[in-house]
C-alpha cells in the first residue's frame, strides 16, 4: 500500500521560505513523477509544481518564481520550498503521486498524503 | 490556463436520489492519440485528501462503488451518483491532467436533503 506522509512547520512568517518533506512508503520514488498542490481556505485546488527522480521538474507559472522542489532518492523523500511566502500562501499543502507515468504519459493523480496546514503569520 | 468550471456549488439530495454535477473546461481535454478526455474526478471528505474516483472521464477506479459514474460531451463532463448513500457526502472536484498547469474545478459540495 502506497502512502505519502507530508511534514514541516505548521507556522511560517512572512518574507520567510516554506519547507515541506514529503516521505514515500510503499513505491520507490524512482521512475515516477510527484507532485505539490495546495488548498487554501475554502477554495479549490491548486497544482504548485512537480519533480521527476532524475530531477526534472515543472511549476505553476502563478508560483514558478518562488517555488523550488527537490528530490532525496536515498530517503525516498521529495520536497518543496516556496520562499517569499505572505498571507495568501496559507493553505492546507499536498503531496501526491502523479503527472505522467513511467512512459511518459499523462495521468491523474492517484495518491495523495494527508495534507498538512500551512500558516503565514507573524 | 485550462479553467475548469463546475456546477453548481452545492447540492442537497434526498438518500437513494441521484445527483449530477457538472465540469466544463475552457479548452478541448481530448487527446487525439488514444481519442481520451484527460479529465479525472475525485472525491474529499472533510479533513482528508482527495481521492480518486474516475479518470479519463468515465473509467472508474478499482473499488470505487458503480454508483458512480462519469460521461463526456465535448468539453462537457458529469458526474453522477445513481442512488445517493450517506457516505457520499463530500466535495466533488473536476481535474484537467492534459495541459500544463494542471487545473481543478472549484468543487461541488453534496449534502443529504
């Protein structure tokens, strides 16, 4: 059974950078595509960006100058720093499993973590 | 952007009624190699993630009840629960995975009447 766990502050201030980990159990992180997305308060869903094991990696135009992912392959982990963060950054944050498959092919995304909420306050 | 639009915002249905929700998107979601509508459906519950219901428009998910089905007209989409279940109760979302961004609809709530 695939599972995503996300972690990292539950409280960022402003100006400050956003981290979050997100661990793999389950799959190996190899091979596949992750992705970020996050839910602020009674809105919908926001794809924030993807990266691929071997590094490869795509944003939101919206987010693309603040957002940053990396990949751990040893740990199984992925990550995402979102830097400059305000108010309007406080969401609740997902990690997920998807964007293209192995083959390179579009798919929906068919694993997601808990979810962590994300504050931006002083 | 795709925008996916969905209606409506909310719905209240009797048990064992059905309900519909609608997505439309702004763009064609039809990738011609395969003749696929690259749209999924999930479905969250109150302080869980989303989970996935149905992709490429109407193929639903292993365990996912046949309850629940999707169509496709165009850029039109539904999603239809036959006979409404207590369990049912969540936010329903839209989701384009052909364009990049990829991009949600803004979610349909489904209550009990």
């Amino acid at each position: 059974q695939v599972q995503l766990q996300e972690s990292g502050p539950g409280l960022v201030k402003p100006s400050e950078t956003l981290s979050l980990t997100c661990t793999v159990s389950g799959d190996s992180i190899t091979g596949r595509y992750w992705s970020w997305m996050r839910q602020p308060p009674g809105k919908g869903l926001e794809w924030i960006g993807y990266i691929h094991y071997s590094g490869t990696t795509k944003y939101n135009p919206s987010l693309e100058s603040r957002a940053t992912t990396s990949v751990d392959t040893s740990k199984n982990q992925f990550s995402l720093k979102l830097s400059s963060v305000t108010a309007a950054d406080t969401a609740v944050y997902y990690c997920a499993r998807g964007y293209y498959d192995s083959r390179g092919q579009s798919e929906p995304f068919d694993v997601w973590g808990q979810g962590t909420q994300v504050t931006v306050s002083s | 952007d795709c925008v996916m639009t969905q209606s409506p915002d909310s719905l209240a249905v009797s048990l064992g009624e059905r309900a519909t929700i609608s997505c439309k998107s702004s763009q064609s979601i039809l990738y011609r190699s395969n003749n696929r509508n690259y749209l999924a459906w999930y479905q969250q519950k109150p302080g869980q993630p989303p989970k996935l219901l149905i992709h490429w428009a109407s193929i639903r998910e292993p365990g996912v009840p046949d309850r629940f089905s999707g169509s496709e007209s165009g850029t039109d989409f539904t999603l239809t629960i036959s006979s409404l279940q207590a369990e049912d109760v969540a936010v329903y979302c839209c989701q384009q995975y052909l364009h990049t961004p990829r991009t949600f609809g803004q979610g349909t709530k489904v209550e009990i009447k």
